[in-house]
C-alpha cells in the first residue's frame, strides 16, 4: 500500500500569535502528536514542503495578492511584527512562514495530480479570509486560492472545485475565484457568524458559487443533507479534475469560536462524500481552535483516505 502524504514543516510553528490567540502553534503540535500515535501512523509520509526559494513564489503571489499588500505583510515582519487588523497578527517569521504555507499546499496539488490519491497539507497561517489586499481573520495569504490557480496551469486539469467545511465562511477564497470560470466554490458555514458573508443568494460570474449557511446548532443530520442536496450535485455536475477542501474543524461543538454541534468522526463522513468524487483531493488546513477536538478530526479526515 503506497504512504499517504502529509506535508509539513516546524517552521510552521514559527509564526507567533501571542499566548492567548486561539490560532496558535500548539494547533499544530496537537494534530502532529495525534496522528503519531494513530493506528495508521507506520502509513503516513511525512513530506517537508519545497523550499521557498527553490519556487517562482512572489509571481504566483502575485497573481492573486496585490503587490501592496505582500509588501505590507513582509514589511510588518521586518520590522519585528504588528497587527494586519484586531485579530490577525504578523510576527517577525510570518511572512516567511506564509510563504511556506503557500508552497506547501502547491507540493499538495502535485503530489495529488502525480499520484490521483489524496495528500493532506499541514500548515498554518490560514488562509481561506485573505482577501486580494488585505489579511483578516487569522489569515495572511489565500492557500487554497492560490492553489487552485497553481492548479489550473497543470496537463490535464482543467477544473478545480474548492470545498470549504470551515465553520466561518471563505470570503477571501470567493472573491478571488468567483470570476474564474474553471473554478467552482462551495461553502459550508455557521450564519450569522464572522465575517458575515457567504449568503445564499451568491452563484458567482458563471454559477460557480454555492453558499451553505447553516443555523447555529447545526449538527452532523444538517450537513448530510446539504451534501447529499447540493453539494455533491453541484460538483458533478461541474466535474472537477482536482477538489482542494479547505478543512476547517471549527464547526466541533467543543470548538470556543463557534455554534455548531459536530463531532471529530462526522468529519469521516465528509470525507468519504468527497471520495466519491474523485480521490484527487488535496486537503488543507484552516481553522479548528479546541485542540482535542481538532486533532481527532484530523485523524478522522485522514483514516477515511486509507480505507
């Protein structure tokens, strides 16, 4: 049986939020300690992302975040950090360490493409709120964004579909995919919750959007049914030769920034509704603030792609 990639580094620990910041490197350390003492840990290949230096990193940026702000970011980490907005901090290794969070999601999308088998992407910063010139929301570049992009220039991919499970809506990923014809956008969410977009109402330029707000309280029977409803529809019908999923677990009821009422082995059912359309997925992580909790997801997501 071939290994299933997770891709990762320590220097992702390097980005400091401050002791009582909820997206910290402890998130990391927690999923990390879990998944090696999981039952199929001797299945796991534990791939460092490439180098920043060794990609054309500034041009994809760029392609996808003003050059205004990538200088905002790296001059706020030059000069010993500061805050992007109330809740999205910049420390001296941000800037790099986002860089590199950036090139692992693109090593996910090759690893995916070379192998037509799932590869999770460990990192963090996150990125699914960072809009084309500003950083919000714990996020400082848009991963999946950016992949998807990245994607789209590979033999053979000629439509990418992103699914965002995070329990706060992706304004960042919409906005910066909404107008792309090749690529389809779905996101499941608490409303009313931050950032208070992603209504319903939205289908983007070519009926690439489709919004899920979901009560607070929703529980594992709700998305189900979205899945089963529209999700998995939408998809099909837009035939996606790579899905990227933004792989929040913020939605756990025992996750402290939000309403909903998962469990860690809802997130197998997920994954396994994803599986059924295709085993190209690259699966990266964004939100997930209860440490127990976020890392038994993660074992879940991971568990279901070795069935």
């Amino acid at each position: 049986m071939s290994l299933f990639p997770v891709i990762y580094s320590d220097e992702f620990l390097e980005h400091k939020t401050g002791l009582f910041h909820p997206e910290k490197p402890e998130r990391l350390s927690a999923i990390i300690a879990a998944l090696k003492a999981a039952p199929f840990a001797s299945q796991l290949e534990w791939q460092v992302p490439t180098p920043v230096e060794v990609r054309a990193i500034a041009q994809l940026l760029q392609q996808i975040h003003s050059p205004q702000y990538i200088k905002t970011v790296q001059h706020l980490a030059q000069n010993g950090g500061g805050y992007l907005d109330g809740d999205t901090l910049v420390s001296p290794r941000s800037y790099d360490v986002a860089l590199l969070a950036v090139s692992a999601w693109l090593d996910g999308v090759e690893r995916v493409i070379a192998t037509d088998a799932p590869a999770f992407v460990l990192t963090r910063p996150p990125g699914h709120h960072a809009e084309g010139n500003r950083g919000m929301g714990f996020c400082l570049f848009s991963n999946a964004a950016i992949a998807a992009h990245y994607a789209l220039e590979k033999q053979g991919i000629n439509r990418v579909a992103i699914l965002d499970w995070d329990v706060h809506h992706g304004n960042g990923t919409q906005a910066l995919v909404e107008k792309h014809p090749q690529i389809a956008y779905c996101s499941l969410h608490q409303s009313p919750c931050y950032p208070g977009t992603g209504s319903a109402d939205e289908r983007g330029e070519y009926n690439n959007v489709l919004n899920l707000p979901l009560p607070p309280g929703s529980a594992v029977a709700d998305y189900k049914l979205a899945f089963e409803n529209q999700i998995i529809p939408f998809f099909t019908e837009f035939q996606p030769d790579l899905l990227i999923v933004s792989a929040g677990y913020d939605a756990n009821a025992d996750d402290p920034l939000a309403s909903m009422n998962l469990q860690p082995q809802d997130y197998s059912l997920f994954t396994r509704y994803c599986l059924q359309l295709t085993r190209r997925i690259v699966f990266g992580l964004e939100g997930g603030y209860d440490f127990s909790a976020l890392s038994r997801s993660v074992v879940a997501t991971i568990e279901q792609c070795l069935i």
